[in-house]
C-alpha cells in the first residue's frame, strides 16, 4: 500500500517510492485501509451499556447478501488484507458463515467479535478447522458480577461457554476483547489468567464515549489514578497483549521524549489507516465515530468503498497536515499526538484541544468548562431508550413472531 496523495504519474517518473517514517506514511493516508470495521448488522441479543454503535434492532436497510459479496470482491481487488466483522451481534445474520466463507475464499481474512451466542459446539469444530477466520470473545468482567452488569445477565455464562467450546475444538488464540472501565480495571491480571486458561489471546480496548456508551462515560471511564495503573501494567505485563492503536494518550506517562510510548500506532488513525462500514454501507472514519459529521460517503450511493476511501472530501481533510491545535505547545505532544478524535467529540470538547483522558491533567480542566455533548447520529436500541449499568436489559431474545422488521426482536426479518 502506498500513501493515496501521490498519484500514479508521480510514482511512474520518480520509480519506486522512497520509504520514510511509517508514521508519516499514515498520516497521509494509504492507498487501502489497514485496519477495516465492518459492522454487518445492528441486530444483537444484548444491549451493553457501552455499545459504540447504540445496536438492538436489526435495520430494514441492512445491506443485503450479493451487496455484502461486492464488498468483499471490492476489497480483493484494493489488497485489503483482512477485515474486522462485527456488530451489533454478526453471527445472528443467516448469511453469516455464507459470507465468512465467500471472504477467504476470495483472499480477505476475517476476524470476527462475537458475545459468544452461536459459538456451540459444532461452530467451534468448523472455526477450527479454518484457517483464515480469527474469533474475538467480548467480556467486560472476570467475573460474573461485574461483566454482567454492563453486558447484561448471563453474558459472561454464554461467553466462558463459547470459549470452553473454541478450546474443546482445538481453535487456536482466540481472543478474549475487554472494554477497559473502571469497575473492571482491577481484574487484569484475572483477565490474563483467563486468556492462559484457554488458550487465548487477551486484547484490551479504550472505553470511548461513542453510541450508548456517551451516557454512562462518565461513571465508567478509568479514572485518572487508574489510567496511571494501566499504563504500569502495560508495561510491566503488556507483552502478548493486543491493545492496537487505543492507548496512545497514555504515552505522555512514558515522558515527554516518547520513549515511553506504548506499542502500536502512536496517533489517530481516523480516516487515514482506519474506517468502518455499516450495515447499510455508510463509511466511517473510526468506528467509534459514527456520527454525520464523520461519515464519508455511502457505497452504494457514491461509487463503491474504494471511491469513498481515496476521493472523500473528509477522508482527504483527515489526511492533510494537522497543526496539533492547543496540545501541539504540550511537550507531550510527541507521545500522544493529542488523544483521540472521537473522545474528544463525544465529550463535547474542541477536536484541536486535549484528550478528555489527558494523563497531564488538561482534559479533566477543559471537561469541567461549559460543553454540548453530541449525540450518536444512529440508536437501534431496542427500547429506544438509553440503559444505566445499574438497569442490565434481559438475556433472553423475544419468541413471538416480528409484525415488522425493526421489531424488538433483534432477529427479526432474519430467518
């Protein structure tokens, strides 16, 4: 992959391109996406207090089966390598496996996130037996008591079953995907244990205030003693622990020189390494972005998703020289490159200001002034109202037939 702003005549009279930073070849922004979310369905059988995109009901719009392997032979064609699948819940899709299958049989990987529902037995032994598909096990607790109040009752139940399975089938290094909160902040090392005891690999996230998670941020983000306790643990315990590009805002711990960065990618990658797709094929930067003012462009509508990633006007703004804003004076600038977009926005904070996570204390300064917090331009909550930690939804799925398609019943229309 190459930066998508140097065209091809230039790469033809210059020869092969010269290679610089890596991170200066992100930031301009590559030819395809290294990192691609696509959420196939909103439908989903929880209702998480933090779910990034407010999913429950299934939308009428979904993308449908030959859409959906358009995509996919799209992405063969621009090199994507692998895909993130998610949801929403994407195993309750009946095209699902029809869809897992079409991708790798077309040279795109797929990892999947899953709260485990369909992983019985048989599913793992067909995992198993591939190798080109790669399963993400969501948990939010160690413990019952404290994943359940978040994912809802019987969560954690149905995920240990799942994991039980994949590891009784012989599939190797599935991950076990925490949501890092403060209520959970404290089982790291009962987290890793879990992840030993089957075999996995333990992958941990940044709690963003995106979907859902917008109303309860403020009750469950680490706070800023816990964010120090992280980051120690990272670096004491990080090794063979998955963390992707999440706790980049963290590295101002390490010093102002970024020595003490944590691995891997060092800034925002938003609209430059990093998009989602949704199941009605609107684009993304970040999926934890999904809001108007951050949608590209829509693949159906504007000429397919290798347009929208290389010719969007908000895809090309992203990828133009950024000038840090207020923190580019910080001299941790270097090492946290100003946090994360959409914590800031949800936060209702000025995107050139600092992360409301700041390890050097601005966000908890700039959080305290007067601020609009922006809603989710998307909500398929089931209820259509927004849940607490301390009121879980019920597991249990509705068995009365749909009378329309966006019913309660997330697997409505499905069947």
């Amino acid at each position: 992959m190459t930066s998508v702003l140097e065209s091809a005549a230039v790469r033809e009279a210059s020869g092969p391109p010269k290679v610089g930073r890596l991170v200066d070849q992100f930031e301009k922004g590559l030819d395809a996406p290294i990192c691609l979310t696509w959420e196939l369905t909103y439908a989903c059988n929880l209702s998480c207090v933090h779910c990034l995109s407010s999913s429950g009901r299934r939308d009428p719009r979904e993308l449908t089966t030959e859409q959906c392997k358009a995509i996919i032979d799209e992405l063969q064609r621009m090199q994507v390598f692998y895909v993130n699948i998610g949801g929403g819940e994407p195993t309750v899709r009946s095209d699902f496996w029809e869809l897992v299958d079409y991708a790798t049989e077309h040279q795109v990987g797929v990892k999947f996130s899953t709260n485990g529902v369909k992983i019985d037995k048989k599913v793992a032994a067909r995992l198993a037996a591939s190798d080109y598909v790669d399963v993400q096990i969501s948990l939010d607790g160690a413990t019952a008591e404290v994943n359940d109040a978040v994912r809802g009752p019987g969560s954690f139940a149905m995920a240990v079953r799942a994991l039980e399975n994949l590891a009784e089938a012989g599939f190797r290094d599935a991950k076990i995907s925490v949501v890092v909160t403060r209520h959970n902040v404290d089982q790291l090392d009962e987290f890793k244990a879990l992840a030993d005891q089957y075999g996995a690999t333990l992958r941990i996230t940044r709690l963003r205030p995106s979907g859902r998670a917008v109303d309860v941020w403020d009750d469950l983000h680490p706070t800023h003693e816990q964010q120090r306790q992280l980051y120690n643990w990272l670096v004491a315990h990080g090794e063979g622990v998955l963390t992707g590009d999440s706790f980049f805002h963290l590295s101002a711990f390490g010093g102002s020189d970024g020595a003490g960065a944590l691995p891997g990618l060092n800034l925002c990658g938003a609209g430059r390494v990093v998009c989602l797709i949704d199941p009605v094929g609107d684009v993304y930067a970040c999926p934890f972005a999904i809001h108007d003012k951050f949608l590209a462009g829509n693949i159906l509508s504007d000429g397919g998703f290798q347009q929208v990633w290389q010719h969007s006007e908000l895809f090309t703004e992203l990828r133009s020289p950024q000038t840090g804003g207020a923190c580019s004076k910080c001299t941790f600038y270097d090492s946290c490159r100003g946090g994360c977009m959409a914590a800031k926005f949800f936060t209702g904070l000025p995107m050139d200001g600092p992360d409301p996570e700041c390890v050097q204390g601005y966000g908890e300064s700039a959080l305290s002034a007067d601020r609009t917090v922006p809603k989710s331009s998307v909500d398929h909550s089931r209820t259509g109202e927004r849940r607490t930690p301390r009121a879980p939804v019920p597991l249990q799925l509705m068995v009365r037939p749909p009378s329309r398609a966006c019913d309660e019943n997330p697997l409505a229309g499905m069947q």
